[in-house]
C-alpha cells in the first residue's frame, strides 16, 4: 500500500495533540512506536496540522530516514487542490525558490504550478502560487500557519486600520491635545502634506513594522454588527452629558470640596454624528480609547482558549459546563487577572451610570481630591491609573 492507504488505516486516537501557541489548528505527532508499526523504515516522523473545528489534516508531514521530508499542504485558496513536494538540505542550502506542484484532489492532475522557498532563517517554509494568489508559510517545527493569504486579502486587511489612522488625523482639528498622544512615527505620517495618499497606500507591512515598535496593538478592538446599537447610544450619552448644564451648578458642586464629579468626555465624540458611523468608525474609537471596547480581556481570552482546547468549548456548552469550566487551570489564570477585576468593576459602574445614578463617581471623585491634598504632604495616593498602551489616547468613560 503506499503511504496514504496506510495513513487513512491509522486510528483517531494513535495521534498526539499540542495547541499551537498560537492558537487556531493544532500539531498531531504520530508516536514513534506507530510510525514503525505503520511505515516500518520508510519514516521516521510522521506529523500534521488539524484544524481543530472540523478535524482536517491541512499540513502533512512525512520525514524519511535520509532526512528529507515529503510534504503536503492543502490549498485555502483553490479548496480541493494541494500541494505535494520533498523538502530536503539541499533545497535550503540552494537559497532559490523550489517549483512545486498543485494539484486536483480528484484527479491528482496538475492544477497549477507554484514555488517553496526557506526563510525567517530556515525555519519556515514559503509556498507562492501566483496564478491563484495565494501565499501560504509555515513553521517546519510546529506546522503552525505564519502566514496564508493572498494579496487582496492582505489589502482588506488593511482597511480597519486605515479606519484608526484617518480617525487619528481628524484629531488635528478635533482635539489637538489628543492628537499629540498619538505614537509619534504614526502622527510623522499624519502631518506631512497629503497625508491621505499615504494612508491609502498602507500596507501591511507598514502594520506589522507599528506593532513590532509596540505603537500599534496586535489586533483591533473586537466588533461584530450587533454591537453597533449600544456603542451609538454610549456615544449619544456621553454627548448629553458633555452638554448638560448641570455639570457646572450646584448639583455637580459643593462648596466645600469644589466640583465633586465632571466626567472626563472625550472631545473626538462631541464631534461626531452617531448616527453616520459604521462599524469601522466605532472599531476604531474603541481602539484608540474613546469607547469602551464591549468584547474585553476576558471574553477574547476565552475564546483564543476554546481555539486551542475545543473539547473545553464542548464543555462549556452542556448543562452545568459553565461551572465545570471554571475549575479548569487556564481559566483560572484567566479569571485571576487584574484586568478581569478592573472589567467587573466597570461593569457595575456602567449599570449605576444608566439608571442616571453617578453617587459611586461622585465619591470616588471626592476621595481623588483628598489623596491629592494628601499628596501634598508626601502621601503616595492609592488612586494612581494605569499607563495607557501608546495607541490609546483617551481612557475612556464607561456607559
């Protein structure tokens, strides 16, 4: 039998499962006592990655005895076609491109050709396919996916981060003070004459190279359509309250402590019209600070979880999973991180804030006021925040 009859014969459970660090498809090692019960000397390691939502082998690895390796990667761009080649020393040593072929499931014709090639220090395979666009490379240790996608994909990748940078450039006229905040090689861009041109031709490299510098976070705030409604509404709050007379009389005030709540408003959403933003408009706000961002530490932690562990997702969807899960060591870590506390905590606030009850504010404001006059005579004060990340300009007012 040739080695695929062979591998489909090999049982579910002969496979051995490790999350990828970073999360998505997991790595399954065959044991080396089965590759010898399975192939005998043909290899001497035999792995994958599977996606863990449906299962599917989508890299195949076999590495023969004399070192080389037979490899098989499954096209995300043409579905029903792969790519089939042997990846030996001899290929690295080279340096030049390898053509490989791809090819029909169904009929193991070529569908199309394509190139491998080592990089990010031999560590990682490249494979090009130019006629379909696709541009998939991956880790030769853990087959973990680096990166895989094509060029338009990459260009719609860009778009929300345009988004953040033209909302960082109407900050030059919208409130000037923020826009000194924004991370300095970003406002470099913002303020050269026709700026516009040059947001337009971002790229995402341009993205990448932010992120490394640690001016711009890894992802965008997490937004999905049905969190539209409420971030409107937060924003029309906030203007009422920017505009309330009340701010300034004796209800806000008292004579003995001086002004006892004026709730800090971010001057961008005074500025705008809530009803004409879109979700690129919002995602944007919540990741530069001027809303607070609805899916937080917490909830995308889990679900990067449930990426690496589906079976703890499966958990939690029975009856009773919930408190079962939480017995579990990661979410625990989870759940023990200062910023989970800080998010419950703003939750209550946020209820009190839209039942028009600010006493909770008020207090903490007058307590603000005496550690200052405390501080003074060289009391350390308890209320000290935490530093913002650079690409958040404002510490937003939760409601």
């Amino acid at each position: 039998m040739d080695k695929w009859a062979v591998f489909q014969t090999i049982p579910r459970e002969a496979w051995q499962h490790e999350a990828h660090p970073t999360g998505g498809s997991a790595l399954a090692r065959l044991p080396t006592e089965w590759v010898r019960e399975y192939f005998q000397e043909a290899y001497a390691h035999v792995s994958g990655s599977v996606d863990p939502a449906t299962g599917v082998f989508t890299i195949y690895l076999f590495q023969r005895v004399d070192g080389a390796s037979e490899i098989t990667v499954l096209s995300r761009q043409s579905p029903g076609e792969y790519y089939d080649f042997v990846w030996d020393a001899g290929d690295v040593a080279a340096g030049n491109p390898k053509h490989i072929p791809r090819l029909s499931s169904q009929t193991g014709a070529r569908a199309g050709t394509a190139t491998a090639s080592a990089s990010a220090g031999e560590r990682t395979i490249r494979i090009f396919s130019a006629d379909i666009d696709e541009e998939i490379e991956f880790s030769l240790q853990s087959l973990a996916i680096v990166a895989g996608q094509s060029r338009q994909e990459k260009a719609l990748q860009t778009l929300p981060w345009k988004r953040l940078l033209v909302w960082y450039a109407r900050l030059q006229s919208l409130d000037s003070q923020a826009f000194g905040r924004v991370p300095k090689p970003i406002q470099q861009l913002l303020r050269q004459r026709g700026f516009e041109a040059a947001v337009e031709a971002l790229q995402w490299t341009d993205v990448e190279g932010w992120q490394r510098q640690g001016v711009l976070p890894q992802e965008l705030a997490w937004i999905f359509p049905q969190d539209a409604q409420p971030l409107a509404e937060s924003i029309r709050l906030q203007q009422q309250l920017a505009n309330d007379s009340r701010r300034q009389s004796s209800a806000w005030t008292s004579w003995l402590t001086g002004p006892s709540y004026m709730p800090e408003i971010p001057k961008l959403l005074c500025g705008v019209d809530a009803r004409a933003l879109d979700l690129a408009d919002l995602q944007a706000f919540m990741t530069m600070g001027a809303l607070r961002e609805v899916h937080g530490f917490v909830e995308r932690e889990m679900q990067k979880l449930f990426a690496r562990r589906p079976a703890l997702q499966t958990l939690s969807q029975l009856p009773q999973g919930q408190n079962q899960i939480q017995q579990d060591a990661e979410v625990q870590m989870i759940n023990a991180h200062p910023q989970a506390a800080k998010e419950q905590q703003e939750l209550l606030q946020m209820q009190y804030r839209r039942m028009g009850n600010y006493t909770f504010d008020m207090q903490l404001a007058q307590a603000k006021q005496q550690a200052e006059v405390m501080r003074q005579f060289g009391v350390p004060s308890p209320f000290l925040e935490d530093p913002l990340p650079p690409w958040k300009v404002y510490r937003h007012f939760a409601i």
